[in-house]
C-alpha cells in the first residue's frame, strides 16, 4: 500500500471531509475512481478512528449534497491495510453526467472533473458535452463495481429455456464489456444485485396497517418470480358456472395483467436511481410505482399508442429470450384492453422520476356481469395456485397453451411447468391434443 500514490483513480484522504464531495464528482464525471480514508497524502495507511462513521458520513454526504443521485454508482466498504482499518469509498461514472454538488448547481463552481491526481472545475464546453454525452450513456452498458458476481438464478433460467449461459452468450447479451468485465447488466441479473422491490398489501389507504409486506433482492429473474408469486396470493378468484355450463374464473385482475405491470416495472426502471420500486396492494387497486419517468423524449401519447422506448434495452432483450416477455411494445396495450369494458381505468401518474401504475380492481363488475354474488360464488373445489391461475388464464386467453409457454410464463422449470400443467388436466380444466413435442392443451 505504500507504494501507492494519487493519481487519475485514487485519492487518499485522512478521514471524510466536505471537500471529499468535489473529489467524488470529479470520478463520477470522469472515469471513476477510489477515495481512500484513513491513508496519508503519500500513501501510507494511519487508519480511522471509526470505520462505521467514517462510512455513515460518506455515504450520507454523497446522497444528500450530489446531484444527480448518485448512489447506483457508489459503493462504500472496509479494508484493511497494514493492519489498520480504512473506508474505500468506490465512485463509477455516472450515466447522468454531468454530476455537481448540490449547493453550487450546473456550473463550473458545482461541476468537477479529474486532472491527473487533482479534481478540478469543469468548463463551461465540457459541461455542456458532458450534457450531450448523457443520451448515449446507459446503466447496463457501464462496467459494474463488483466484480466478484455468481449467476445460479441466471444459469437455471437459460437452462430451462433451452439458452448457453457461456462466457459468448454473456458477450453478446451484454453482461460482459470488450475488455471481458461484467456489466451493470451482467450484476442486475446476478445473485448479488441489490436493487430491490418492496411490495405489500395494506388494510385502507393510509399505509398505516400492513397486512402483509415483503422485500425482494437478488438477481431481476429472481424477483420477477417472488413479486408475481406475491401479488397473486393477493388476487382473489371467484369461480361461478357460466351461460354454457362450464366453469368461469373471475379475477380481482387478470393475471396476466399483473405479470405485464411487473415486466414494465423491472425491465423499465432507471437503476442509476437508488431507492426500491413500489407494488401496493389496496381494497380497491393496486399500484405500481417505479424510479424513473419516460425515457428520453418519449411522451405520454406515445405511450398509449404502443410506441416502445427502452430504457434499458439488453436488459429488455434478455428476457424476450428467456420468453418472459412476448413482444415489445405491447404490454400497455394489453392492460388498456383488459380495461375496455370496465367501468374503472388504469390511470398513469407520470413524473421525471416516477412512473406510477394504478390497477383498478374489476372483479366485483365481473361476478356483477355474470348475475352472480361475489361473497357467494367462491369455488368449493381445491383453490388454484397463483401459477396454475396464470396458465389456465392464458390458455382461455389464447385458446392454447404448451408446456414450453407455461415454463416461460410463470418462471419455473421443465418439471415444475409440467407439474402445473398435469394437475390443471388432471382436474378437467385443460385437454391434451397432439403427441410429443406437437403436443397441445386446450382449455375446457
């Protein structure tokens, strides 16, 4: 350690101090970088008196006095050097630049830049490129922090669709850069990701009396799977005889529905944003709300019209090959016309920062439809499963479904997919049609 010097990347520093900020703007503006606390000017680690502060400090001053936000790109731990205790505050560079300090706003007093080992005001030309730059910079594309990533959600999901997860699959996915460094992609999907989804189901709409509550880390694949398992346990189904004898489902909302508002939260979120997206579950709806507003110049009507504008587009792309998404561009089309007949609309509330998706329950309007009493109509027969809902849905959806389609629709695996398949026939709700692999079922 001792032989370390500052340089482009790396600054010591006694302990943090407030100037600290100007450093952490100039890597966050620049190519990155470490600042060192507890190391001496010429490099020789002193220690700090107090890791825990020393760490608690950092991170509140870059999340509080740094604007944009700039904890995506942060990353604060513990090493220890010569047998002292020092905090490595990791800075990335950030895809909103330019960065600047909160105090000073978008100026060559708030704006910093790296010089060889100094931090130093950035110039009005070079702000304004940096502006310019920001539309070509993207979060997944950015080489990530860690480094040190495992991929066990990753490998299971390629494997049951069929996909290498090999070192050229990772390449040309994006989760690995030209010089062989995993992505922010490549740590989206990984078992250490830590952007995370707090979903949870309230008693009335004052937040104040949880009925359940739950958060959910981990690879994206990973939390598709718990959130959509989440928000299902929390879709009643009323089942009633219908016009033609056979059995009818009645949702709160329809499955697929709440699989699409889930796909749109995860694959369209901003993650250079710190903070978790939102699913609520009320009486009467249930919200959706993300970090960041619509990418670009994309606007409202754009939008309703099924225009696509992907804010994260290999992350997009990764799970049209995984088969969890179908097409793009259509899942606002697809919950509008869920809606066309009901009486309640999904509404959209936008901001820069925000995007929020309200889902008006509809299934007392369903069972109203029908001539039946919800209170009254709930199935005496063995409750589907939230996964078995969603795949006897899609068959009377689509008229069809295979085990390939279950697999990819619900996230799980060959033999899970079949499981599910298997028990819904087995219960006279599906038919099989076709052998091997033309091999079909027809809801009944």
């Amino acid at each position: 350690m001792t032989s370390l010097h500052e340089n482009l990347i790396t600054e010591f520093k006694r302990d943090w101090v407030d100037g600290a900020k100007r450093t952490a703007v100039a890597f966050a503006n620049t190519d990155g970088g470490v600042i060192y606390l507890g190391v001496e000017d010429d490099g020789t680690p002193i220690g700090v008196p107090d890791a825990d502060e020393s760490m608690r400090r950092a991170t509140q001053a870059i999340a509080d006095g740094i604007h944009p936000d700039l904890m995506g790109f942060t990353s604060v731990e513990t090493e220890q050097m010569n047998d002292v205790p020092v905090v490595a505050v990791h800075i990335q560079r950030g895809t909103n630049r330019p960065y600047y300090l909160a105090d000073k706003g978008i100026r060559p007093a708030g704006v910093y830049v790296r010089s060889g080992a100094a931090s130093i005001p950035a110039s009005e030309s070079a702000i304004v490129d940096m502006i310019r730059q920001t539309a070509g910079d993207s979060f997944e594309d950015a080489v990530s922090l860690q480094q040190t990533l495992t991929f066990t959600a990753a490998e299971l999901a390629f494997s049951d669709t069929g996909l290498a997860f090999t070192e050229a699959t990772q390449r040309t996915l994006g989760l690995r850069a030209d010089d062989g460094r995993y992505t922010n992609l490549a740590w989206l999907l990984s078992d250490q990701c830590t952007v995370s989804i707090k979903a949870a189901a309230f008693a009335d709409d004052d937040k104040e009396t949880f009925l359940n509550r739950q958060e959910f880390s981990g690879s994206l694949l990973t939390q598709f799977n718990q959130v959509n398992e989440f928000i299902n346990r929390h879709n009643t189904v009323v089942s009633h005889t219908g016009d033609d004898m056979r059995r009818v489902d009645d949702y709160d909302y329809t499955p697929l529905v709440l699989r699409e508002a889930l796909l749109n939260l995860i694959v369209h979120r901003d993650y250079g944003l710190s903070g978790p997206s939102l699913v609520s579950v009320f009486a009467d709806r249930m919200e959706f709300l993300n970090l960041g507003g619509l990418p670009g110049r994309f606007t409202r009507e754009d939008m309703m019209n099924g225009i696509s504008a992907q804010r994260n587009p290999k992350l997009a792309n990764v799970f049209y090959r995984l088969r969890l998404v179908e097409a793009y561009g259509t899942g606002i089309r697809r919950i509008m016309g869920d809606y066309r007949d009901s009486k309640e609309q999904p509404s959209f509330h936008i901001t820069d920062h925000t995007f929020r998706l309200v889902l008006p329950k509809h299934a007392s309007s369903h069972a109203t439809a029908h001539g039946h009493d919800a209170a009254a109509s709930h199935d005496t027969e063995q409750p589907l499963s939230p996964n078995e809902r969603m795949v006897l849905d899609y068959a009377r959806n689509h008229g069809v479904i295979t085990r390939r389609q279950a697999q990819a629709l619900t996230g799980l695996s060959q033999a899970s997919a079949y499981q599910i398949i298997a028990s819904l026939a087995g219960r006279g709700m599906l038919a099989r049609t076709g052998k091997a692999r033309s091999t079909r079922y027809m809801p009944v």
